[in-house]
C-alpha cells in the first residue's frame, strides 16, 4: 500500500527539521558557553586588555572587562578585579548584580 502524497511530504518535512535541528543545537550550546559569567563596569578605563582576578582571566576593553565562571565568589572576584583596574561601577556574576552594600566592599 502506498502512503499519500501529503503524508510523505510531511515524513520529508519532518526529517529536514530534525536534521537542521541537530546542526544547530551544537552552535547554541557554544554560544552560551562562551558568553561571560562575569561582567565588570568599571569606573575609568583601564589600559590592560587582560588581567587575572581571582583565578578568572578577564578580557577588557575600555570600561568593560569580562569573565568565564569561576569557583570563587562573586565578591572575591570583583575585590581582586579592583586591585587590578580600579574601582568597580558595577559588577554581575551569571547575570545577578552585585547590590550596592556588596559593591561597596568590592571596593573597599
């Protein structure tokens, strides 16, 4: 028995969505991993254009320095960012901001 026309063209549907699927999954994967955990505003900007803070290489330009995650605390981190750069504007590990009380002793 043969299967309708529409029935096939959905089995071809189907089978190309999946298949583009797949491809792009991996890209997606990527490009969240390689989005910054750490992202650090900073007051003035800085010369360095890559300092390590707290076990985590920051890559920076201007007053925008960024980070992969790390083990160390958000506070940590941005403590020894500052010694490094100067003083923190502001300060976001995953996406969270550091609130003020907790910014101040980053640059304390």
């Amino acid at each position: 028995m043969t299967r309708p026309a529409t029935t096939r063209l959905t089995a071809v549907t189907l089978s190309a969505a999946l298949a583009l699927s797949g491809a792009l999954a991996p890209a997606a994967l990527q490009a969240r991993s390689a989005a910054p955990w750490f992202t650090a505003e900073l007051a003035q900007p800085t010369s360095e254009d890559e300092v390590i803070a707290g076990g985590v290489v920051f890559r920076c330009e201007g007053t925008t320095c960024t980070g992969p995650r790390s083990g160390d605390r958000p506070l940590r981190v941005c403590s020894q960012l500052r010694r490094q750069v100067g003083t923190i504007a502001s300060f976001t590990a995953g996406g969270e901001t550091l609130p003020d009380s907790r910014l101040a002793r980053c640059n304390g």
